[in-house]
C-alpha cells in the first residue's frame, strides 16, 4: 500500500503461494456454440432442440457462422420466449446473419443485453446452399 486516507493505492496482491495479482480480473468473457448436422440440407426454422442458457448477465459481442457449402445462408440467433415448454413462442430476434461463402461474422445485434438463465437458440432463415452442417458461436461478456 502506498499514501493514506482516499489517495491509497495497492501495487498489488502476493498470495500464500508467492503468486502476485498487480491487476483486476478481467471481465468473464464466454461463447454459446451451437451444431447442427443434418444427412440432407438442412431444413429452416428454429432449433429448439438445442438451446443455450445463460449463465449470468451478459452483453452480445460478436456472432460467427461457419456452413458446410456455399449459395447462401441466413442464421438467426434467437432469445426464447418465457416459455421453456415452447421457446419459439415470444422468441425475439438477437440477431441475423447472411453467409454467401462458407463463413461470415458479425458485431450488429438487435437485442445487446440479456439476462441469466435466458435461453438462446439457432434459427436457420435460409439455406439455399443446402448446407447439411451449420455452425453458431455467439460470443458474449458479463455485464
């Protein structure tokens, strides 16, 4: 510790272990990964049968999507409804992302701030591209 009163300041922590932490810990920072393999294309529409809860209070970051074949895809990313039972029902869009190659990513998110214990879940809006293999990393910080 050096100074008094309000000017104090810590240069840091050394632990019984000799370790020393000269810094604060950094932000909780996680990704939701979501697969889906499929023997032909892959159909459209919400899959509820893979979702991803939060664990705590989070900001969306970022959203990658990788597909197994290119001519178009459209990803969503949707927050489910209060209902476990039937999550599509009040879902709210977090966010869209179209894929002409085989991989796209994004920072634009419609809703941005989310609640622990809410659940995410893949939504495919398009495949054109017949993809048979999707893949959905939503990368998001506690808040």
């Amino acid at each position: 510790f050096s100074g008094s009163g309000e000017g104090t300041q810590v240069s840091g922590i050394t632990f019984s272990d000799d370790t020393k932490q000269t810094t604060a810990a950094k932000t909780d920072i996680d990704v939701a990964t979501f697969t889906i393999s499929a023997s032909s294309a892959i159909t459209t529409g919400k899959k509820t049968d893979s979702l991803y809860r939060l664990p705590y209070d989070a900001t969306l970051k970022n959203v990658d999507v990788k597909v197994s074949a290119t001519g178009g895809f459209t990803a969503g990313m949707f927050i489910a409804g209060s209902d476990f039972g039937l999550p599509a029902t009040g879902s709210l869009t977090g966010a869209t992302l179209g894929v002409s190659g085989l991989t796209a990513s994004s920072t634009s998110f419609d809703v941005t701030t989310l609640t622990g214990g809410n659940f995410l879940m893949f939504d495919v809006i398009n495949n054109d591209s017949g993809s048979t293999q999707a893949q959905m990393f939503v990368t998001y910080e506690r808040r």
